[in-house]
C-alpha cells in the first residue's frame, strides 16, 4: 500500500523512497533506530504528515485525497500522551468519539466496553493526570478504539513503560489481534517485534534495509547460534582476529564485547579455549532480532 | 502551493464543544478575573478619575456612563486575547491537544476554526454578565450605564468582537515558537488598543493623525459599537460593524494555514 514514498525537509530527507504492502488482519512492524524515519511513515498514514513523493493508500483510499474518511476509518495510538489531563478518563472518550459523529449513546456503551478491554474500568472517573504512565497508555489505546476502526497505528505503545505495565499492553495488543483488527506499530524494541508481529520491515536512515516474517529475517540474515564474548579490551582485538576466519559473521558492540554468529558454536569455543584468549564471559544463545538488527545496522544503534 | 484549505463547520463544532465541556467543568475559576477587572476600571477610572470630569462630561455622559460600554468591547478584547494566544499555544505545543485532534476526522483547519468559535462564545458570555452588571450598577446608583434597548444587539456583537480578536491572537500564536513572546503582542498590541480606542477619552479630539490611525485598529470599531448599541445607535455604526466584519473576513484564514503547516509535517 505504499510506493516510492519520500518526505524530505528542505534538504533533509527523513524518507527515501519506501515501500511497503501491509495485508488486513496482520500485525506489521516498522523497527529501527531513532531518525529511522518510521514516525514519518506512521505519521503519513494518519495524515499528519504529507509526503512529498510517492504513493501511499490506506484501506483503499489513496491519502492525498481521502485524508478525512481515511482518518474516520484507522485508530491512532501516538508515542506521546496527549490527552486531556484535567478531565476524567469517561471525559476523554466522550469528547474523542465526538470528532467522528458517534451518537452518545454509542460512544457510552463503547466506553463501558473499551475500559473493560484495556482493564481500566475502575479509573472511569478518575482524571487522567492521576493515572500511572501505564494506564494512560492503556487509556490511549481505548480512545484510538472509540470508532471501531480497521486499522490501528501505534507509535512505540510501549516505550518509556515499566516491565508490567509493557506486558499488559503487550496482552491488549494480541487480543486487539486476535479479533481480527490490522494493527500497524512502530518499536525499537526487537522483543516487542519478536511477540507482537506477524511481519515487520527493518528501517535505517529513511530506507527499509530488510522486510519479512521475525523467523525468515534471522533465518536470512545471521546464523543460527550467537556466542557473546565479553573479554578485555586488548584481548578482545586478538579475539577478533582468532575467530574472523572461522566464524560467519562477528559483530562488536562497545569495546568489550563480540557477538560471532556461527552455525557450529561448540566447535568455536573449543576453538577459543584452545587459543589461550583471555576471556571473561561467553554466552551462548539462539540467534533473534536482535541481532538481525545488529547485524544490518551495525554498531550505529549503540552509539 | 496547495489550495488554502477551507474549515469544515462540522469539524469546527466539535471543537467548539470540547472547548465547552472542559469550560462548563471549570468556569467558575474563571469568571472572577474577567468580572472584577472590568469593575476595577470602573471604579477607578469612572469613579476616581471621573470625580475630576465633572462639568459636562463628554458629550453630555457622565464619565462613568462614557467609559461603561468601551469597557464591555475591551473586556471582549482581553478574554479571546488570552483564549487565542495562552490557552492556544498550551494546547499546541504542551498539552498536544491539537495533534490529538487532528488525528480523528477533525482536521487542523477545523480546529483554529473551532477556537475561533471557542473565544468568542466566552467572550460573549464574561461580556453578557458584565453587561448584567452594568444595567444593575446604574439601576442602583441612579445614573443609567446602558439606556438604550439596542443593546441587546451586544452579546452578538461581543461574539463577532471575541472572533476579531481571536483571530489577531492565533496569528500572533501561529508566527512564534516560545511562550514568552507573548509579552510583546500583550505590551505592543493589546495595551495601547486598550488606551487608545476611545475607551477613556475620544480620540477625536486628538491631532492628526492619531483618529486616522486610531480609524485602522480595531478596537476602536468595538468600542464605537458598543457605546452607540448601549446608548442607542446612529447610522453610522454599519460602518464600525462592516470595519469589523471586513477585518475578520480578510484575516481570518491566514493563521489557519500557517497553523495548519505547524500542525501537518
């Protein structure tokens, strides 16, 4: 559903010509680091955001054209909490499912509902600037709800969430899921990527540098095992030299630590042991995302 | 360039009425301020400085009589002054009201259209209780502030002066990027309207070209209005109503689209 499309800034290009086909019913991700130009394209999708080239449809409608009954149709969970604070939870919906003509009747009933769903019933008439960091994000995903929509666009809905209140969004997201509603997020988190979505493109500096299934992109792109070296700086470098030949890929994040990606992991640090090397940890591990990650955007992520 | 885009009323409705739950929530706290200010000028200026424009008044008022219905239009001017750049710029750039808003079929033109709306109605709602005041202040005091039925043509009038200057206030809004500048447009623009509209004293009697400038402002037309409505109009008011409607008009959709750009990447 997107084609070529390209945002730049005066000479500054946050997209370079992306494309993407996103199906019904699926959960899609956009991963990548920060200035990946992934708010961009989610921005574009709900027409806050206008591109500058290229072609981009949203249920059908092409976004040019079609921003109001685009907009009446997808639900949007931004990265920033922008509700109103000072009116109460009920407030908040009754107010949002005013801006697409719901009768109030409707929208009281969807209310009881949606607060159910994202389990914030009893904060019905609490104002919002007393709820926790992680209610509100639920409360946000209950108002992007309010209309029924097809499509909901989340912007990282977990970032800057405590471990417990990240998996209770996590839940909501696959009951979201699991009802048949396509869900469009974007994250820089590989574990977000790795449960959530059933497909996901990488992006780096306005481009998409991979796309696929979490299983087919560590199938394409790293090898099976992962071993985690942590060693000394100096000796990292001799580390680094022993293995380069053996292994199939080797990857440094910070200056004492080596990730090398092997088929036969045994084999290697049998390898290891034997060259005297001097190291501190190994840790051995399947390979995931996060590598995938690692691997096509190097140690820029780190820095 | 794209076409200017032109506000939907359905849009700017919604907007309207969320403006209108959160103010029924929080009125009262508001009310005070836009009651006592008035009424200080009154006694002060009407009062205190009008003990010392005994003789005659000007054109046959009694000072306090004079300045009653100029303070009514200036009341009008603070409120959607303060809706329009305070408030405003809050919602834009702290609260992300905005961009919450535009993300539902309301669209940012719909949404300035809407404040417009917004600052308007309460200005003609402080500037109708004030009216209230005045009446009974001058049915108590025996010297009549409002002596003309035409006045009830006020509270509409209130609403297009609040649009006026809402529509000043969002263009100032929409042109700066730190809260702080709003001292400037308070100091530079608003304060001396507020001294030099007629309020206290007539221009007219100044030299040229102070009442020719004073002609190009706006608040000069409010006040004109305001004062004839109260005391019963001459023809001459389609004029100030016209200058009124005209300025509204021409202005009105330029902060709209450089909201809209601030708003839409």
């Amino acid at each position: 559903m997107a084609s070529g499309l390209k945002k730049s800034y005066g000479d500054f290009e946050a997209l370079k010509g992306v494309d993407f086909e996103i199906s019904g019913g699926e959960c899609f991700g956009f991963l990548g680091p920060n200035g990946a130009g992934k708010t961009t394209t989610m921005k574009m999708i709900y027409g806050a955001v206008i591109p500058t080239g290229g072609e981009l449809s949203v249920a059908g409608l092409d976004v040019y054209h079609h921003e109001r009954e685009i907009k009446r149709r997808i639900g949007v969970v931004p990265q920033e909490n922008n509700l109103d604070d000072e009116l109460e939870v009920r407030e908040n919906l009754l107010i949002y499912g005013r801006y697409y003509d719901l009768p109030k009747k409707l929208v009281l009933e969807r209310t009881d509902e949606l607060l159910d769903f994202v389990k914030l019933s009893e904060k019905v008439d609490n104002r919002v600037e007393q709820l926790s960091g992680g209610m509100k994000r639920r409360l946000l995903i209950a108002r992007a709800l309010i209309n029924d929509p097809e499509i909901v666009v989340l912007d990282e809905p977990t970032t800057g969430l405590d471990p417990q209140a990240r998996h209770l969004v996590w839940d909501r997201l696959r009951a979201l899921a699991a009802e048949g509603k396509t869900l469009v997020l974007t994250t820089h988190y590989m574990e977000e990527a790795a449960r959530l979505c059933d497909r996901l493109v990488i992006m780096e500096g306005g481009r998409i540098i991979a796309g696929g299934t979490p299983k087919d992109l560590v199938e394409e792109h790293v090898s099976p095992q992962v071993l985690e070296f942590r060693a000394r700086h100096d000796a990292i470098e001799e580390l680094l030299s022993r293995v380069e030949s053996s292994a199939e890929a080797v990857e440094r994040t910070g200056d004492e630590v080596l990730l090398v990606y092997t088929e036969d992991a045994d084999a290697l640090v049998a390898e290891v042991r034997a060259s005297g090397v001097e190291v501190e940890n190994t840790v051995h591990r399947e390979a995931g995302l996060e590598d995938v990650f690692l691997r096509l955007t190097g140690r820029r992520l780190v820095e | 360039m794209l076409a200017p885009r032109i506000p939907s009323l359905r849009g700017a409705f919604r907007v309207w009425q969320r403006n209108v739950t959160i103010f029924r929530k929080f009125w009262i706290s508001g009310l005070f301020p836009n009651f006592i200010e008035p009424l200080i000028y009154l006694a002060a200026l009407g009062l205190g400085l009008g003990a010392f424009i005994q003789q005659g008044g000007i054109s046959g008022q009694s000072y306090v009589q004079y300045i009653g219905p100029g303070l009514l239009a200036s009341n009008a001017m603070f409120a959607a002054s303060f809706e329009s750049t305070f408030n405003t710029f809050v919602k834009l750039r702290f609260d992300k009201i905005y961009d919450a808003i535009i993300t539902t079929p309301v669209n940012a033109e719909d949404v300035i259209a809407g404040e417009y709306l917004w600052a308007g109605t309460r200005a003609a709602l402080y500037g109708t209780g004030f009216l209230a005041m005045l009446i009974a202040l001058g049915t108590a005091f025996g010297e009549p502030l409002i002596t003309s039925w035409w006045a009830l043509l006020i509270p509409p009038m209130l609403l297009l002066i609040g649009i006026m200057f809402s529509v000043l206030g969002t263009l100032f809004t929409s042109l700066i990027s730190h809260i702080d500048l709003f001292a400037y447009y308070f100091t530079l623009v608003i304060t001396p309207l507020f001294l030099f509209s007629g309020i206290f004293f007539p221009v007219e009697n100044f030299p040229a070209p102070v009442p020719q400038v004073a002609w190009f402002t706006p608040l000069y037309h409010a006040v004109n209005v305001c004062r004839e409505l109260a005391t019963g109009p001459s023809v001459g008011v389609i004029v100030d109503v016209l200058w009124i409607v005209v300025f509204t008009g021409a202005l009105a959709l330029i902060p709209v689209q450089i909201m809209r750009r601030r708003l839409i990447g």
